[in-house]
C-alpha cells in the first residue's frame, strides 16, 4: 500500500475516534495475516513445485550412481549422472574468481 492511501485510511479511522492504538493493532494485526498467510502459501507452493521439479529431474537424472538405472522411462545401462557428480561440478565450476 502506498503511504497516501495509509495516510487516508488512518485519517478515516481517526474521524470516526479510533485511538491511536487500536489504529496500530489494527495494522499489526493485518500484517501479521498477511506474513502468515504467505509463508503457508509459500510453504504449499514450494513443497509442490520442489515435487514436480524432483519428479521431472527424476526422469532426466538418476540417483543411483551406477551404470544402470531401473527408475522411470530412461531405463538403460548408459552413463548415470548422481547428486555428488552434480554437486562436484557445481562447485569446481565456480573456481574462477
């Protein structure tokens, strides 16, 4: 909100005799619905797109480490990639500073 539209809302509020700190628990207690209901919504939302996200990874990448995977569609006996080769890549990546 942008702060004129806080300064009308306030102004409203004190001419209809809201004290001073019922106009503040009233902000306090708006925010702290809005903080709660968004770390919910980003908890939900996050699990979920981290399980899509797993899922579809999961289908590119295995976790077995060996040369061969029986998980998902890509069963073969080919090169397998693992979360410690990612991981290893990763960071010898970002050596150049």
């Amino acid at each position: 909100m942008s702060s004129r539209t806080l300064t009308k809302e306030i102004g409203v509020m004190k001419a209809v005799d809201y004290k001073d700190g019922e106009i503040l628990l009233i902000f306090v207690v708006k925010s702290l619905m809005v903080g709660i209901l968004g770390g919910l919504l980003g908890i939900v939302f996050g699990g979920l797109g981290s399980h899509m996200l797993s899922t579809i990874l999961g289908k590119i990448f295995t976790t077995s480490g060996g040369t061969t995977s029986t998980r998902g569609p890509r069963s073969s006996t080919g090169p397998s990639t693992s979360h410690s080769d990612i991981h290893h890549a990763f960071i010898h990546s970002n050596n150049n500073y």
